[in-house]
C-alpha cells in the first residue's frame, strides 16, 4: 500500500491541477446533482418493532389526527377564555392544520390551544413559519401573551446561529498557526477540511437513496467531518515539511509523506468508519442512518486528505515553511517527556488508570430519556410555553400518551379500557375516545400526573402495557391470541401506547437492549482491523481497553454535568436533565473512532522506529517524541471544534459537544501521552508478538521490496519471527 500512496502524492504533487480540476468537477456534479434530484431528509424518530411504532401505524392506518404531531399555543390572562375564539379561528385557518382544540384551566388563567396537524412526513418547514406569523399577529392585534411550542417546534425548528461553530474554526486556525508558523500551512489543512464538508454536505440528500438520512444528521457529520479532516491534513502536512527539512523536492516530499502519513490515516479513517458503521447492528433505522451520514462525511476527508491535499502540498511548494528553513529537529521536550513516562511507567499506568476510572464511574447512574420543552432556556417560547401549561393543567400535559386499540374483531372493549386507564394512579384524566369503525381502531388520550420526562411517567407507560391493558382484553381475547396487546395479526383487540413521551422512552429501552451488542461489534471489527495493520495481538487489545477507557470517562462526564448539574449552569443548562437515549450510541461510535485516530498515528510512528532497530523503549520514546506536538495541536483542534457546539441551545447538541470535547481531551492526553507510552513500556518486546499462523493468514499491507523507493517502507518481513 505505501507504495501505491507513494506514487500517488508524487503524481498528484506534480500535476496539481488534474487533482484540483477532478475534486472541483466532483464537487460541481455533486451539488448540481443534490439540487436537481436530492430527497428530502427524514425527520421521523420511528423505530419497528416498538409498541409506540404498532401505536403509530394502526393511527396511520386509520388516518386519525393523533396520529399527526401537535403544536400548541398558550394564552395567559385575567379571563383567557374570553380571549379564546379569534385565537382558535386564526390557528385554524393556517395550511395544513387539521384542527384547534381549546382548554382552559380551573383558575380561569391560562388557555390551551392545541393545533393538530397531519404526520410529520406531510409537512414542511413553512409549516412552523406559518404558525409563527399567526401568532405574531394575534400579539401585535390583541396585546396577548401568547407563548408557543410543541411537537412542530421539535420537528422543525432551526437552532438559533450561534457564533460556537465559527469560533472553534478560528481557534483551530490558531493552534495551526502556532503549530507551523506558516499561514500557507494553516490554510491547507483548513481549506481542504472545508471543501470536503461542501461535498459531504451537499451529498446527505444523494444518499437517501440508499437509506434514510435523519434531518439533524448533516450538522453532526459537519461535527465529525471538520475535525477529522483538519486533522488529517495536520497529519500530513507536518509528515511533508520534515521531509521537506531533509532536504527532498516538494514532490518526493509528498510522495512519502503520503507513504507514511498517509497510510495511517486511511487505517485511521477506516477505524472510524468501521466504528460508525456499528451502528447498523443497533436496530434503530434513524441512527442507522446517521453513522451512514457521519460515514461518509469521513470518507470524504479520507480521499481528499490522500488525493487534494498532496495536490495543494505540491501548489505550495516551499511556501508552506513561511520563513522558517530551520532543519527539522524532534522535540526535546517532548522525548524528555517519553523518557520521563517510561522510566516510571507502573506509577503512570497506576494513576492514568485510577483517574480514568474514577472519571468513569458515574456511567453507573446513566439516566436514559429525552429532554423537553422543560429543560430548553427560559428565553425560549418553548421553556415558556411548558410552564404555563404545567402550571394550568399539570405536568403531564405536557407529554399526553395517545392510546391505540385495534378494535377490528371487538369494539366493545373501549370503555372498560378507558375505564382503567383513567383509574390507575399514574394517569389523572382520559378524552373522550375517538372511534373509527371503518379502520377498525379507537384512539384514547390519557394525561400523566407527571412531566414526559419523569421516570414515573416511564414506569407509568410500562404499567398501562404489562397491567392495565391486559387485564381490561383478556375476555375479549379470541383463539391464538396474546394478552399483552402488542401483536398485530388481527386475532383480537390490542392496545398500543404511543406519542412522543412513549416513543422516547421506548428509543431509551431500545439503545440499552441493543448497546452490548454494538459495543461488541465495534470492539471485534477494531481489534481486527489494527491487528492487521501492526501485525500484533496485545498492541490492538491494549488499543480497544484504554479507549474503552476514553469513551467510559466521556460518559460519566455526562452524567455529571447533565444529570447532576455540577458545571451545568456555566453551558447554559438550568435544570437536570436525562441523556438523550441515541447519543450513548453515537458517542461510543464516533469516540472509539476518533480514539483510534491517535492511537494509529502514534503506533505507526512507534512501529516505524522499532523496525528500523528493534529496541522497544527507544521506540517508544521516539514516537512520543516524533507525534507528542502534533498529536496535541490535533486533539486541540478536535477539542476546540467540539466545544464550539457547547454554545448552542439544543441539550442534544450541548450533550455532545461536551462528550466528545471531554473525550478527547482525555484521549490525547492521559490516555495518548501516559498510558500508551507506560503500557508499551512494561509490555516490551511482548507489545509485536503475533503467532506464526495468525501471521500468515494476515494480508501484508506493506511488504518489503527490492524496488522500494522509500526507506521507511523496507523492514523486515515479519515481525512475528524477531519476537517469538
């Protein structure tokens, strides 16, 4: 493979202009083409197989309105109900609304209109635009206090442009400007990291033909792929000016940087993607979805840091070392470090451990659920919104539960049911039942005593499932069928809880039923893959344990700030709140990833200096000294991309920033600079030992070869044979 990356950053620095000219066609092609035929993205949270999924489609079927999503708009006043009808009239009127339904509280205070409209595939943007504009106008005509939220809100509305994005870019410009002292070598990382984003970007609607792209996928691939592809392209281009401080034309220069380099960040790259790609066996069709779009943002960088970027490199030429021509020297301080961490490694491996399974441990309280309307700013209508109406008709009116029956074979059971739902202790009031006959379903909709994100709510929902609902159909229950109203082949009346507090809470028992095996899938696909690059068994396994580390300590950093409030406020979160059920699953995916990143690039350095004269230590030390800059100024990067996200207003997005910036950090730095280091140490020789028939099962991915061009490829051609 070195070989093939050589020739291939030697042609592209040569030619520049066929490598430019191909990416800027793709990129025209790719956009005029998402333009013309892209779909639209899936806003729906939908997983099969849930019992909130059967509620939805025996709603679909049946074309009932709560099988829609609601918005609803509050008003507060001395009389709101006198306040009520050109407010209900001018909702109604709006496109696409299927009806406007009012309530007004015991105190007389506080008027609830619910706004129903149709399933969220139906609907667009404009929608909530519309709805906004109605609104606005009622306020300036009336002088109302009218607050607005709900499912709509969720469905569609934009986050705020928050400055959090664009400043960790400038941040990261920074640290590269520090880093090379050259605003030619600032600039190429950046601007390829861009470019690549455009195309990944542009490219979410071209995939939905392949499988569902989540609507909120594009921001958190741009996430991944900005930090990604600027650190590949640091990678690189310091890999080309060390070359370059040799001495070597600008195109030899590329070829081999792209040789060493740059085959570590295709194995990188693949780790990533292999990670994300674990998402597949998560069963969950919109997170799926979104580590197919986070994928290939990945793959993305991956080709243009090994194809547009030596193109650029050779553009440069010698530009990119600004005014500096000093040779190329290691770090002193960094080799001091490696030698300091390896003279006393138990002591390091002891602490680094002790402290990042310290940082671990609150994953123990791992709270799994959604935030609502409740855990947004009190200076969005929204927060506003849900505490009026939690004060004027309780906490779970906020998140209704819509019941449906399959009533094909006996209609009769509706009452009863409704009858004991409205009895048991978690439910304080049930609407009058909404009954098709034709379809074959009636719809309840019952009110918590709780907020949707209660856990008694949960343990609410899960009572109406295993109790409440079996009980009232049991007599009703022909031949063959169940008694727990969760099948659909029409042998007898089942019951099905649904709406956005039940499906939220069905996506939590979901990701905790399906975590182990995906967690499972990546650890196996992993160890594999790096087996195969360094051709060792105990460097891959010690790979997947501290990483395993990494996204432990990331984890329980959640739970201390979202779930404890400790630091909280300082991120603009005014209330505990619980994780948002999928980002364990993302976060494990893209942490254990981006882990792997660094890990790579250090043991590709390591490994390089173990060839060239077999002392483990003095290897060590050496790609400690070697990466240890650059390993910080990336992992800076990441950190500083990652926190910009911390700015805006979404939990979700806070709840990841915070994740990945934490892990991160960790990983570059306890983990990277203290534990590899003080593990390789006390493994010694041990760190390369493969068994001979594992070694020749194992494809060579750069053998040895009279014809090599480059020194750092030629080596022995096992390492198995100097260790065993």
């Amino acid at each position: 493979m070195s070989n093939l990356l050589y020739r291939l950053g030697r042609s592209a620095a040569t030619r520049p202009w066929v490598a430019i000219g191909a990416w800027v066609v793709l990129a025209l092609v790719v956009i005029t083409s998402s333009v013309a035929f892209g779909r639209d993205l899936e806003e729906s949270f939908e997983a099969p197989g849930l019992d909130s999924y059967q509620a939805a489609e025996l709603l679909a079927e049946a074309q009932a309105d709560e099988g829609g999503i609601t918005a609803h708009v509050v008003i507060e006043a001395r009389d709101a109900a006198a306040q009520l009808a050109p407010v209900e009239a001018a909702l109604a009127d709006l496109p696409n609304v299927l009806s406007a339904t009012s309530n007004v509280s015991p105190e007389g205070d506080i008027a609830l209109v619910r706004v129903q409209y149709p399933a969220v595939e139906h609907l667009e943007a404009s929608d909530l635009d519309n709805l906004k504009d109605a609104v606005a106008d009622l306020r300036e005509e009336s002088s109302l206090t009218l607050e607005t939220g709900g499912d709509l809100f969720f469905a569609f509305e934009e986050p705020p442009m928050a400055l959090g994005e664009v400043a960790g870019l400038v941040v990261a410009m920074v640290i590269l400007l520090i880093a090379f002292g050259s605003f030619v070598a600032m600039g190429l990382p950046i601007g390829m990291a861009l470019f690549g984003l455009v195309i990944g970007a542009t490219s979410m609607k071209l995939v939905t033909y392949l499988i569902d792209i989540p609507v909120w996928a594009p921001q958190l691939a741009a996430m991944v792929g900005l930090g990604v592809g600027i650190d590949y392209a640091l990678f690189l281009v310091t890999r080309h000016r060390e070359h370059l401080a040799q001495g070597m034309p600008v195109a030899e220069a590329a070829g081999r940087a792209l040789a060493t380099a740059g085959q570590a960040v295709i194995f990188a790259g693949g780790t990533v993607v292999v990670a994300i790609l674990g998402l597949l066996v998560a069963g969950i069709p919109f997170v799926t979805g979104g580590g197919v779009a986070i994928s290939a943002m990945v793959l993305v960088m991956v080709l243009a840091s090994v194809t547009l970027l030596p193109a650029l490199l050779g553009l440069a030429g010698h530009r990119i070392n600004g005014r500096r021509r000093t040779p190329h020297r290691p770090s002193t301080v960094w080799y001091r470090w490696g030698a300091h961490v390896t003279r006393n490694a138990t002591a390091y491996l002891v602490g680094g451990a002790v402290l990042m399974i310290a940082l671990a441990a609150p994953v123990l309280a791992l709270n799994l659920g959604f935030p609502d309307d409740g855990t947004k700013p009190e200076s969005r209508t929204e927060r506003r919104a849900y505490d009026l109406i939690a004060d004027g008709f309780g906490p779970g009116a906020n998140g209704p539960l819509v019941v449906a029956v399959d009533i094909s074979r006996d209609a009769s059971v509706v009452a009863p049911l409704a009858a004991a739902m409205a009895a048991d202790p978690g439910i304080t009031a049930v609407a009058d039942p909404a009954i098709n006959l034709t379809a074959g379903v009636a719809t309840l909709v019952a009110q918590p005593t709780t907020s949707p994100q209660d856990e008694a709510t949960q343990e609410t929902v899960e009572r109406l499932r295993s109790d409440v609902f079996p009980t009232v159909l049991e007599g009703a229950v022909l031949e063959g069928a169940g008694l727990d109203g969760t099948g659909l082949d029409g042998s007898g009346p089942t019951a099905h809880v649904g709406g956005q507090t039940a499906t939220f809470a069905d996506l939590g028992d979901r990701v905790q039923e399906r975590m182990p095996r995906f967690v499972l899938a990546v650890l196996l696909l992993s160890f594999l893959l790096l087996t195969v690059l360094f051709r060792s068994v105990l460097v891959p396994l010690k790979a997947v344990v501290l990483n395993l580390l990494s996204v432990g300590a990331a984890y329980g950093v959640l739970v201390m700030v979202f779930q404890w409030g400790w630091a909280a406020s300082l991120i603009g979160v005014e209330q505990a709140v619980p994780i948002v059920s999928f980002i364990p699953l993302f976060m494990f995916a893209i942490l254990f990833g981006l882990s792997m990143d660094y890990e790579v690039f250090l043991l590709s350095r390591v490994r390089e200096e173990y060839r060239r004269h077999g002392d483990n230590t003095r290897a060590v030390i050496a790609g400690i000294a070697g990466t240890g800059r650059t390993i910080t100024a990336a992992a800076l990067i990441m950190v500083a991309v990652f926190s910009g996200f911390i700015l805006g207003s979404d939990p979700a997005v806070k709840m990841m920033g915070v994740g990945l910036a934490t892990a991160i950090l960790l990983d570059a730095t306890v983990v990277r600079l203290v534990l590899v280091p003080a593990t390789m140490k006390l493994l010694g020789g041990a760190n390369w030992w493969l068994p001979r028939w594992l070694d020749r099962l194992l494809p060579e991915l750069d053998p040895a070869s009279a014809e090599e061009p480059m020194e750092v490829a030629a080596g022995p051609p096992s390492l198995a044979s100097r260790t065993e």
